[in-house]
C-alpha cells in the first residue's frame, strides 16, 4: 500500500531552500489527518550537513541521495533519483516546489512512474466531507480516505480550481513557493536517517553545463512581479531610492502612477513603469500604493492585485476603498519605517 | 534539419471575464492568441531556420478553431502545420495530452529540435513540455532564454533559474521548452498570410494515433487527474482604513497584513 508524504526538498549551491521547509510545513499539517509519515527526500553532492535542518522543521525521515551526478541541477540523474525513491517507497503523496527546478523536475518523474501531476497548487487538503469522498470514489477512488485535494489557480488567476488524482499513486503536486508556512524550529526534534545509493552511470549525465553563474536576476517587466511598490505625486519626485528600497525588501519591482510618468521633473518615472489604463494592467500577490490618489484609469490597472495596501495622507483618496488596508499617513515616513521593520524581518527569517 | 514547435491556441486572459452566477469562464468574444512562450518558441525555430535552412513543422492539439493558431504560425514563416484533433481527445490533463502530441510526433517523425513553450496563459502549468519529452525519451532543458550555437549534433543553450543561469551544451534531438525573453516574435507578412491560407493543414486525429497512444490514459477519463470543482475567485472582503495612528503603529499593521496574507 502506498504510504507517507514525501517532500523533495530543493537546494542550491548546497544549501535547503525555504519552499523545501515550507513544505515539510504543510507535509505535518497533512499528517494530522492522514496520519502517514512526512519523508524529507534531499538530492545533492556533500550534503548531508542539512540533514538536521529538515528534521527541525518537521521531518520524521530524510532520505538521502548524495552522489557527483546530483551537484548541480540536471534533470535527468535528479529524475532518476526521485523515480527511484518513489519506486523503493510507494509514497502515497509527493510535492516539490513550483520552482523552476521543480516544474522541470516533477512533471519528468510523474510521466517516468506513470501519475498525475497538479502543478503550482496553493492549497492542499486530505478528502474529508461526504461529497469529497464521493466525488473521489465516483471517479475510482479505492481508498478517498487517503485522497488529497489540490488546489491551483487558473485563467490568470481568475478561477481556481480543485484537482484530484483518483487512481494512481503517488498523488503528486507542485507547490507555490511563499504560499505554505514553515512549523517553528525545534531544534531538538530529530528522526531517521535513510541514505539510498542510486547507481548513476555517465548516460545519466546527458547534458553538458558549460558554465553556471549566480547573477541577481535583471529588472522584469512589471506585469510579471509579484509584489510592486508603486509610487505616485505624493512619494515625491525623488521617491525612487526609497520605493526601490522596499520594493527589495520584499522581492519585488517599483512602479509608478501616470501622474508621476508625465511628470517631466519626476526623472525616475519611465514609460515602462506606469500602471493604469493607459500603462499596464498588473495582478501581483501585492500592490502597494505609496501617495497614489487612485483614479479611475490608475484602479482599472491594478484592482485585480491580490492584496491592496494603500499610504495615503488624504483620508478621503478613492484608492482606500479598493485597499484591503488603508493607511492615512505620511508616505516619506512610514515607508523608510516599513522598509527597516522588512530588513529585520528578513533577517530573522534566515535560518 | 527538422524543428517541430508545440504551440496553443488561448484565450487573452488579461481580459478574462467570469460568469459570477456559473463561475465559469465567459468564452464569448474573448480574443484568442498564440500562447507567448510558444510564439517565442516560434521566432526561435525561424531564426534557426535561417541560419541552417531546418524546415519547421508547427503542431497544435486543440479544437478545429485552432487552425487560425497555426496558420499564424505558417505566415511568419512556418512550412507546415498540424493539428491534432478529435473528440476523444478532449477533457485530456497534462499527462494524456502529452502522451498524445508525442504520438503525433513519432508519426511525423522525430525532429532534431523540438521547442515548446515552457507553459500557456490559461492553464499556467509548465508541465507538457517536459511530459513531452520524458514520452519522446529525449533530453530537455527549459526555461531556455538564449540559443548561442547550433549545430547538426548538438546546440548550446542559456537556462534561466531565479537565481543565475545555466550555459548547457546538448545533444540532438532535445526539447527546449522557451520562455518570453528568448526571441521577440516577428510580425506576419502580407504575403505570408496570403500563403498561410493557401496551405493544407495536416489534421491528425484518432484514427491516425491510436495504436501508439495508452488507450486509458487519454481524454476525462484516461487522464490522472480529475477536476473535482471550480469556483471564481473570492471577492475581496471591504478593506480597513486606519488613521490617527502613530507612524510605527502603522507600520506594525502594515507588517501584520502581510504576514497575514503570506506575502513575508
């Protein structure tokens, strides 16, 4: 019978990478109702020093493949080695990340052992209600106790949806990275440790890298960031240090009000930034609008954002009542605030 | 040389509108295009063809409709098209689809470069691509955002991961699947769409496939996985305004918030 939760846990350059722990997060909330046990599955070279790490945050088993062939990211030995483990194993549940290591990853190993793969899921849930195990059985389902619902969203965010995978094992998904909450580190906590010897052999390595180069990745287009600082007039016309400070802060990108754009003297405001109806329609996970007054055309580009906070100093500015939090104060004080308070949040967050 | 590229036929979902009493997708008028990733994926295989002289066969299953798709594609410069298309067909998720283009194109015969788009606007997935190449058993990078050599054995390419990239050498025939800054597409000429209407779309269909392809494993009810419901997104609960606050109490709900919310 197929059993446990497996987590392929993601590193680079050696080191566990936050959406491997996130998961092992939501892999212990799982285990409330499924009761199996959560597998940390960590793939490297001379990586066994994180082994405890994934024991801290939940994990009651890591299984451990260290080899050459898995130094750098390759799909082919990394496919390899998670279609065995999932031979040697039968999980009944397996997730990766919904990076872009793990969307190359996942769907290799799903089409090599033959199941479904839901990809970039933000929810997850064991089949609970009476519908739900129906649903499940209805489409043959031989065990919907154990079933997994995942759900994604789809059509640019505008549906989402919740998929199931009723007949083959191990019921597999990607998992957006951010979205899942890591457990408190129990330094304490530990488990088992299962080293598997996956016999790789030089056609494993099918491509040749060439050269491999951290970079910090260049200024994207901001209808592709996730998170946008958006400045209008009432940042100020020199508001782009401070926007960009924060916007780094949370990993994201600066953009700008067309007030601001046609401003000649506001020289940090490009075309390319400006959001509204005349510039580009975004939906990032979070828009925040920084002494943006929030007129029809600038709303029309940006009322679809996941989550809305607005700085204002004017209580009655139309953008509050498309904010799901309002702030009515001074922009050129609160955001060199907030931007401090990120900065020591992020630093803590390191583990 | 032979380049075959997978592309889909979309809708726009910048305007996306959604029944709020169905929560279905509302398909009339809703413009359709060439998924982006794939129309690079396009401009790609012409600039290769242009150096080397490779032909390009451009693929697409979908409905009948999908033909404007690959008629676009012939009139930038694509020699032949193919639809793949039936009825048993529909319903597919990603592991039946897959299955079923890479029958296609074992029947068209295998290609030395084959380019997918690395995933479509509607379904966001990112999974064909590499399905398609795990049935084709060939090797594949993705996320590919520059070619810089390519050769009759072999071609080097640039992977974007979110932290750097990778220059990766390999060896034909290999999927690439292509992402938007990999090629700007050209636009249609005039007598590329003149053209383009004048040739036959192949149309490959059950009948054509069906003794290559996993019979249980395709269409509603061979795929994997199922959808169990859909539902529009929630609308968002009326937003909190706070004021007459001090500037650290602000930013400490503002912290909160986004903690709430999973943004930190």
């Amino acid at each position: 019978m197929s059993k446990g939760i497996f987590i392929v846990v993601e590193q680079r350059d050696g080191k566990v990478q936050n959406v491997g722990l996130e998961l092992i997060g939501e892999a212990t909330r799982l285990k409330a109702d499924l009761g199996d046990d959560v597998y940390a599955v960590l793939l490297g070279c001379g990586i066994e020093g994180e082994v405890n790490k994934l024991y801290h945050f939940g994990a009651d088993k890591v299984i451990l493949v260290d080899s050459d062939y898995l130094k750098n990211y390759v799909t082919e030995p990394y496919t390899k080695a998670v279609t065995e483990v999932v031979n040697k194993f039968d999980p009944e549940i397996m997730l990766f990340g919904a990076s872009s290591i793990g969307r190359d990853l996942a769907p290799r190993v799903a089409s090599r052992v033959k199941t479904g793969l839901v990809a970039d899921t933000t929810g997850l849930r064991m089949a609970k209600t009476e519908q739900e195990l129906q649903q499940e059985a209805a489409h043959g389902c031989k065990d919907p106790e154990r079933a997994l619902l995942m759900t994604r969203p789809a059509f640019g965010g505008n549906l989402l949806a919740t998929l199931m995978c009723p007949r083959t094992k191990p019921q597999m998904a990607t998992v957006r990275p951010g979205v899942m909450k890591k457990i408190d580190k129990d330094e304490t906590r530990t488990g088992e440790l299962i080293k598997l010897d996956v016999q790789f052999t030089p056609e494993d390595m099918n491509v040749e890298i060439i050269e491999a180069v951290k970079a910090n990745k260049k200024m994207v287009d901001i209808t592709e960031a996730k998170v946008l600082v958006s400045g209008g007039r009432g940042a100020g016309r020199d508001a782009y240090e401070m926007l960009r400070a924060c916007a780094d802060e949370l990993g994201g990108e600066v953009s700008a009000s067309r007030a601001c754009v046609d401003d000649q003297a506001c020289e940090w405001a490009k075309t390319e930034m400006q959001v509204g109806q005349t510039g580009k329609t975004v939906r990032p996970d979070l828009y925040l609008a920084c002494g943006i007054s929030g007129a029809i055309q600038h709303v029309a580009g940006m009322e679809n954002s996941d989550l809305v906070i607005a700085i204002n100093k004017n209580d009655t500015a139309p953008i509050f009542s498309v904010s799901d939090l309002g702030i009515v104060g001074d922009v050129k004080k609160i955001l060199p605030k907030l931007t401090t308070a990120l900065k020591k949040y992020n630093a803590d967050k390191l583990v | 040389m032979k380049i075959i590229v997978c592309i889909k036929q979309v809708p726009d979902t910048v305007d996306v509108k959604i029944d709020p009493k169905t929560g279905n997708l509302i398909r009339e008028g809703l413009p359709v295009i060439i998924n982006p990733d794939d129309k690079a994926g396009i401009e790609a295989a012409l600039a290769i063809k242009e150096q080397t002289g490779a032909t390009i066969q451009v693929v697409s299953m979908g409905p009948p409709q999908a033909d404007v798709a690959l008629r676009e594609a012939l009139a930038m410069g694509c020699d032949e098209a193919v639809l793949i298309s039936a009825r048993e067909f529909g319903g597919s998720d990603t592991y039946a689809t897959s299955g079923i283009i890479a029958a296609a194109i074992r029947k068209l015969g295998m290609p030395e470069i084959l380019i997918t788009g690395r995933q479509a606007i509607d379904g966001d997935t990112a999974q064909v691509g590499p399905q398609i190449g795990e049935k084709l058993h060939i090797p594949q990078v993705s996320y590919v955002e520059e070619i810089q050599e390519v050769t009759a054995d072999h071609l080097i390419v640039k992977r974007q991961f979110e932290d750097g990239y990778h220059i990766i050498k390999i060896k034909t025939p290999c999927l690439l699947t292509a992402i938007g800054e990999l090629a700007k597409p050209r636009y249609m000429t005039v007598s590329g769409i003149v053209e383009a209407y004048n040739k036959e779309i192949k149309v490959l269909g059950f009948e054509e496939l069906k003794d290559d392809l996993e019979l249980d494993m395709i269409g509603t009810k061979g795929s994997p996985t199922n959808v169990y419901q859909s539902f529009p997104k929630q609308l968002k609960a009326p937003g909190t305004v706070l004021k007459d606050m001090s500037d650290d109490e602000l930013v400490a709900a503002i912290m909160a918030k986004l903690e709430e919310k999973h943004v930190i």
